[in-house]
C-alpha cells in the first residue's frame, strides 16, 4: 500500500570512497536505538521501575545516507510478568523471554555488532540516537545500577531525536509532545503500515526521519549531543545562590545511613547539579530518612518525579515537588571556615559523631591512625562547634580517595579515651547544614529550669478529671488536638489544653487536657485512645490535676509512677532557694526594665489568694543533677472565641484571672540580631493577648 523506507545503496559501491567525496559536512554514524520494557510504554517508560526485555537497533551513516542491517534481540527479565500494555502491544510472552539472553550478555552482542555495522560503512566513532530520554535514562542506566553492570561509555552521551526535529521544525508541537508517529506525520512521510513487528516499524520510521531531515537545512542538526552524567560532583551552595524550584525534588523514607552517592545512585541515569544532595537533618542533627535534590534542569526533575516509589534496596522512596527556598535553606552556608573546608574538590568526606569534649586535630588523626590518612592533615578537619566556642562533639574529616574513606569508616565505633566514636559518609550540604545549626542560637535560650509558673491556678485534686496525650505529631495544633478529640472537645474546660515543650521549648509529643468532670475524661480516652493523628496513634489516657501540675512544672509520669519536679527534691532545694510569694501588685515598668525575664511575672495571672510557686535557680541546678525541663505552655486551649462554644456551666466556673488578663511587661535578652518582628510576635502567639513591641536599640 505505502512504500517503505529508504534502503541501502546497491551493492558494489564504496562507502569509504562516498563518505570522503562527500563534500556535505555532517555527524559521524548514528545508532538508532529503540527498547521495551515488561510495563507501562511511550512517556512512562521506566515510571514503573521493570526490567528490559527488547532492544531494536540499526546503523545510520549521515554523510553517505547508507543504512545498515536491523537488528532485535530479547532481553532476559528477572520477573517475567508482562503487563497488559506490553503483551498487547509486543505480542511477547513469558516463554519467549525465558529463552532470551541476560542484559549483560544482550550489551555485549549489542556492542559487537554495532562495530561490526559500522565498519562496514565508513568507520569512525558512532553516537546513539533515541526517540525521547526515557530509555537510556529511566530505563537502561537503572536497571544497570541495580544490577551492577557497567555500561559502555557509548551509552554516556547520546543524540535525543525528538530535539533535534525541534531544532529543525520549531513551529510543530513541543518536543516532549513528540512521538516516531507524528514526526513522520508532520515531515509527510509513509511508513509501511503492513509492518506488525515490535520495535521494527519504530526504528524504521526513526531512520526515515532522520535521512529527510539530513536532507534539509541540517547546519544545526546532531552537533550537540545528550550528556548522562557518570559521576556525581560535590561541592559548597551559598545562601546567596538562586535555585529554580522548577528543578528540586524532596526524597523521602530513604534509609538513615545513605550518603548523598546512594542519592545519586538512586536517580542515575538524571543530571544532579553539582553539590545538588542535600540530606535533611532533625532537630537532634541526626538524618531524618529525607533529602533535596536539585537536578540541571527541569526536564531532569520531571523524569526524577516519575522515580516515585521505586525502591532503594528494600526500601520504596517517595519523590515530591519541592522549592529552591527549601533547597538553600537546608543546603546553603555562608561560613568562611566552611567555604575553605569545602574548597577542595574531589574529595570524599565522613562525620565523626561523640568526639570527647577535649579532643584536639593530633587526638583524632591519631584515632583514625596512618592507614587513612586525611586530606592536609589537621587542615582537613572542621570541629563543629557552638556560638560561644564550645565543642559539641562533632567533627568533619576530608579523604582523597574512596579507599581511604573505606579504610577509615572501619574504625566506626572504635574508642577514642572512654568514648566510642561513630562514622559515617557525609556530604557538601550536611557539613554547611550542621554548622548553620549551630551557628544560630535559637530565639528562646536553653536554661536549666522551667522559665514560667503555669500562668493561672491548677486546683489541686487527685479525682482523674484531665486526660494525658502522648505520641503527639510534633507539627500538631490546636486544631489538630480539637478534631482529634472530636465530640469530647466540647467537654474542654476553658483555658484547659496545655502542650509540654522540652528543653529547647519545642514541642515534646504531649499535652495535658482538662475535662469538665472525671465522666468525660474517661469518656474522651475510652473514644480516642490509639487513634491516628496525622500517621500517627496518639494514646490517651486519664489522669489527675496534680500529676498534670506535677509535669507541666518539671516531673515526670511514667508507668512506674510520679516523680517531683527537679525544684522539688530534697537534694535540689538548699535553703537559700526555698519558695517564695509572687508579689501581688504590678511592677513598675522604670523598674521592671532592670530585671531578667525570668523575673518578670505578670501579676495580674497570679490569684487573689497568693499562691507559693517554686524556683530554682540554674546555677544551682548543675551543682547537683541534670535533669530534663518541661516548660508549661500559656493556656493556648480553645475559650469563647474562634474555636468553639464553651458550656456556660463550664465558663461559669472558670476563674476570673483567666477570662480577664490586663498587659504586663516583658523584656527579652539575648534577641539574635536578625530577629525580625514575626519572630519575635511568634513567642507570645500562643497567650492570646495583644502584644506591643519596643525594640532596643
């Protein structure tokens, strides 16, 4: 019915002789490469992470037109299910590629008869050339890294013929809307409809294509091949670079001790920017299982996004969107003593993790001893250390080679004096990202001691009235807590939801709720114990005002029971810090500017009938015990406004310091200078009162 495409020149001719009396220049021979894999074809090849099971080919000379012999071979899959799609589609079967070759065994074949082919029409270096990326980079460079296979250099670079008919054509469809079918559609072509072989009519068609547009303007045409990145390149990102969110993704699930090359090797096959991994660290600076990925370009992200769920051993990743705000935020530094650390390319880093306080460069060069040595010696080291010079325990060590890494990485958990030390493959970002951790003391100091009294009186009672949440999300709101409790949140007292925050005054996973009687708390736990909050299942359980009181104010209840807070153990409280009385009128402000915050209690949130509250001093504190301190949060639970509508019984018997606070004043030392006015706002968001801000200058 239609003819089919051009064939090879008769027999007889020189090729050699053509190709050098040929005075068009040109490429040099091009393989037209076509493969299939066992699931999903067309733009989501390699979206479901199956194996190669056919490989089409044939040899194309530009300059003298000449074609050689088409070539198809079965490729061996470790799971020989077919999908609907494909069998449809390939008319293959299960049997058929049981007989077939393994992949590694398929390449060589490949390889040998390309050479072959080539030979015999001219010679010269070939490049590959394929419809789109998805087979050489979703398909082939994968399915190699998970098996171990090491591809010919052959297969690093490659001619992408739906841009290159782009180039010639730019007023058709985009390029990624581009199929073999309507390339010959649009340049005119007749293909042989009677061909029914899968993979033949596709490579048949490619050639056509490419002979027609040979013969146009080709002055652009196959010079600027498809580049497959063989090795991932480290390096510094600055906070002042500008990242493309259009080409940042964010992995998730993988396995804590990945480096950014099991990153890398995940995506192989797609061009990572260099220095482009960044692995996302929690707030105890260890890897969560996330990173950020930023590729070249967008196209690169698109085809990395498609890499959702496939797997990292074990393991499936998820693979989202993400923005290069995110991005240089985790990634990026602005650390000299960084920069320099960073300076040397090519060079494989580990962390050291547990360093004793007064190790020094000689200590942990000899740790790791002469086997390994480190790059520049003492200068290949960066202690990691807080804002005011103290060591954390951390450190950064630069190798020159893999095998020097591999050597030192055998001294993981080795003792260094009576301290056993970790190590584990670092990166570029981790290094920027644990300095910047560090480096930028938070807008609330540690201390050593609860920072405030619960801001209005907790009757004491032993009836079970409250209920105690655990294994709380720490992103959970209010909102969260109130859908989660459901019915049971309209048994809320006012004022009755109190979050516990850690030391560091985030959130700790736990929150105090108190209920209009003990009926309703045992209600609320019986309804919503074990229940999920965010993928997570939050336990509640009953529990009395005081063992709330007891730790919102620092003591611990556990399954063995209740311990006081640290201010009121015997050992812990010398008689120079006994309690004392809040003073119940307001402190003027011409004398309140002189006191630390510590000492700054509004008094309008004490009661009437003065109530003895307990310090402890911090210094006083570290002469007996460490202790971790549980900061009681403001009454931040739901009252008559915005959230839902309080029982007048209960709003009845609320006191009267809670429903009426007037201001107080409240100074804060120690504000970092970048503190903006949010950050600042941000402290008190959870009082519910109207704060005004006086910035001292």
């Amino acid at each position: 019915m239609t003819p089919p495409p051009p064939q090879p020149p008769p027999s007889g001719t020189n090729p050699a002789a053509d190709s050098a009396a040929d005075p068009r220049p040109g490429p040099g021979p091009l393989v037209v490469l076509f493969g299939a894999t066992a699931g999903a074809l067309g733009p989501d090849l390699g979206s479901d992470e199956t194996d190669l099971i056919l490989l089409v080919w044939q040899v194309v000379e530009p300059r003298s037109r000449q074609v050689g012999t088409l070539h198809k071979s079965l490729v061996r899959a470790e799971a020989a299910a077919l999908s609907p799609q494909c069998r449809e589609a390939s008319g293959l079967s299960a049997d058929s590629l049981a007989r077939a070759e393994p992949l590694d065994k398929v390449l060589q074949q490949f390889s040998q008869l390309v050479s072959g082919d080539v030979a015999l029409l001219g010679g010269g270096p070939y490049m590959l050339c394929t419809d789109g990326q998805q087979l050489l980079r979703q398909v082939l460079h994968p399915e190699a890294s998970r098996k171990n296979l090491v591809l010919p250099d052959t297969f690093f670079s490659f001619y992408d013929l739906r841009r290159e008919f782009h180039v010639q054509h730019p007023s058709s469809r985009p390029a990624r809307d581009l199929t073999v079918a309507t390339m010959a559609q649009d340049l005119g072509l007749e293909t042989d409809a009677t061909e029914d072989d899968f993979g033949v009519w596709e490579v048949k068609t490619m050639v056509a294509v490419i002979l027609h547009l040979l013969d146009g303007p080709s002055g652009q045409l196959f010079s600027k091949p498809e580049v497959v990145k063989q090795k991932y390149e480290t390096g510094p990102c600055s906070k002042a670079d500008v990242v493309d969110s259009e080409t940042v993704v964010r992995a998730r699930g993988l396995p804590w001790q990945s480096s950014d090359q099991d990153v890398a090797r995940f995506f192989k096959g797609l061009n990572i920017a260099r220095g482009g991994v960044a692995l996302c660290l929690n707030a105890q600076g260890r890897r969560n299982g996330e990173a950020l990925i930023r590729f070249v370009d967008s196209e690169q992200r698109d085809l990395a996004l498609q890499r959702h769920k496939h797997h990292m051993g074990v393991r499936y990743i998820e693979v989202y969107k993400a923005t290069g705000e995110e991005f240089v935020k985790i990634a990026g530094g602005t650390s000299l003593e960084v920069a320099r650390f960073l300076s040397r390319e090519d060079q494989v880093i580990l962390r050291l993790r547990g360093l004793p306080f007064s190790a020094g460069p000689a200590d942990v060069l000899g740790f790791l001893g002469p086997e390994c040595p480190v790059t520049g010696g003492a200068e290949g080291l960066l202690f990691v250390r807080h804002p005011d010079g103290r060591p954390t325990g951390d450190a950064f060590a630069l190798f020159a080679c893999e095998e020097l890494a591999q050597a030192a990485l055998r001294r993981h958990k080795g003792t260094l004096g009576k301290r056993y030390i970790e190590l584990f493959r670092s990166t570029a970002a981790e290094v920027q990202q644990v300095l910047n951790r560090y480096a930028s003391s938070p807008l609330l100091p540690t201390l050593t001691a609860p920072l405030l009294p619960i801001p209005f009186p907790l009757a004491a009672g032993t009836g079970r009235d409250c209920v105690r949440l655990r294994g709380l999300p720490y992103t959970a709101t209010i909102e969260d807590i109130l859908s989660f409790l459901g019915e049971a949140a309209a048994d809320i007292r006012p004022h009755g939801v109190h979050m516990v925050l850690n030391q560091q005054g985030r959130p700790s996973g736990d929150a105090f709720i108190q209920m209009t009687s003990a009926e309703r708390a045992l209600a609320a736990a019986q309804r919503c114990h074990k229940k999920a909050m965010k993928e997570r299942y939050v336990e509640v359980v009953p529990c009395s005002t005081e063992e709330m009181s007891h730790v919102l104010m620092g003591g611990t209840l556990g399954r063995s029971g209740m311990s006081p807070p640290p201010c009121k153990l015997p050992c812990l409280s010398p008689p120079t810090y006994a309690t004392f009385q809040a003073t119940p009128t307001l402190i003027p402000t011409e004398t309140a500017a002189l006191y630390p915050s510590s000492a700054l209690l509004p008094a309008a949130r004490v009661p009437a009938a003065p109530t003895p509250v307990a310090y402890y001093p911090g210094p006083a504190t570290q002469l007996y015990m460490n202790y971790t301190a549980y900061y009681p949060s403001p009454p931040v639970s739901p009252t008559t406004v915005g959230y839902l509508t309080t029982p007048p019984a209960a709003l009845a018997s609320a006191p009267t310091s809670v429903l009426s606070q007037p201001g107080a004043l409240v100074r804060m030392q120690g504000v970092p200078y970048t503190a903006g006015m949010k950050d600042l706002l941000s402290v008190f968001q959870a009082y519910q009162i109207k704060a005004v801000l006086e910035v001292c200058s």
